[in-house]
C-alpha cells in the first residue's frame, strides 16, 4: 500500500482554512484545492510499503510516543513549494514548530534505520492547495504575501495517524490504517 504518517488538522479550523483557500480561488490562478476532509500535516511519506513494513511502522510508532505527550500547535501563515517564483505547493506554517520537528526527527531516523530515505530539510506544513500552471502567478504572488502572517489559529498535536492512500482520477482517497494517541 502506498502509506504515510500525518497529523489531522483539528475540524475546527476547517472552515477558516477554506476561507483562505477561497482568496486563492479570486486570483483565478489554475490551482487544485486541497478537500477539508483531506487537510493534514504530512509527517512523513513513505511510498509503497508491504504489509511486514507496516507492522514494523506500528511498532516503532507505538514504541517512540511513549515518552511524549501532547502538545499545542498554532497554524498560522503562509508558504509555498519550492519558491515563490516557481510555486507548486501552497501551505499554511506552524508558529514555533520546535516540538513537532523533534518528535518528526526522532521518528525519521527510526524509519532510517529501516531503509526509508531520511528527510534533509524537514519543514512542518499543511498542504492546502497545489500549482497547476504559470497563469495569474503575479496576482497568486500578491495574496500569498498578503496571506504571509495570517492566523488560522490553535489545536493539539495529540494524535497521528497511519494512512493508506489511494490515487485516483478525481483525488486521493486517504483511509486511516492505525491511530497514535500521544
């Protein structure tokens, strides 16, 4: 299965985050929106894994979350994938992301160990709408700066999932393979 660890962003801030998705949409600039029940921070993307890697996940997961305990996150501001003059992702950031790229280290190098490639420059991010093509880029520049220190608001990290996804013509279908509470 094609697998991935994220955290789910709090159904809370849904709607604000749609709102920020529906400035985008003004600039008329060809993007692909990110569905609300689709909205989570990437932890780690592993590809296609067998199912004896998937229990080896699980088992590192549920052996590394016991010594951390929750923690609070606050998404705010904007940012984009790979620079702003060849954008492909937009994201929303973490203020003081310390803690969450601390437990994504410590697991990274976990998963290392079992062969999957350690992330260089891990930056914490909420994928929320992707670039398909050069079209009003000026005018989608302009609101990303004017999006820069938005606030989106506060959740708890306490809680990340295994999910399996599954690519199809209309969108990945993501379901949820095991949940670890923290």
């Amino acid at each position: 299965m094609r697998a991935f660890i994220a955290v789910d962003v709090d159904s809370r801030l849904s709607y604000k985050i749609q709102k920020i998705q529906k400035e985008l949409k003004k600039t008329r600039a060809p993007l692909k929106m990110v569905e609300p029940e689709n909205l989570h921070f990437t932890f780690k993307f592993f590809g296609e894994i067998s199912s004896s890697h998937a229990d080896q996940i699980i088992s590192i997961m549920l052996e590394k979350l016991e010594k951390y305990q929750s923690f609070p996150l606050h998404i705010k501001g904007t940012g984009v994938f790979p620079k702003m003059d060849y954008m492909r992702v937009i994201w929303l950031g973490i203020e003081d992301p310390n803690r969450f790229s601390e437990l994504q280290k410590d697991l990274d190098q976990e998963f290392a160990k079992m062969g999957f490639k350690k992330e260089k420059s891990y930056i914490p991010h909420l994928t929320i709408a992707r670039v398909k093509g050069p079209q009003n880029k000026e005018l989608l520049k302009e609101k990303i700066m004017e999006l820069e220190s938005i606030e989106i608001g506060d959740m708890t990290l306490e809680k990340l999932v295994l999910k399996k996804s599954e690519l199809t013509p209309v969108g990945p279908i993501y379901t949820d393979v095991k949940e670890f509470f923290i």
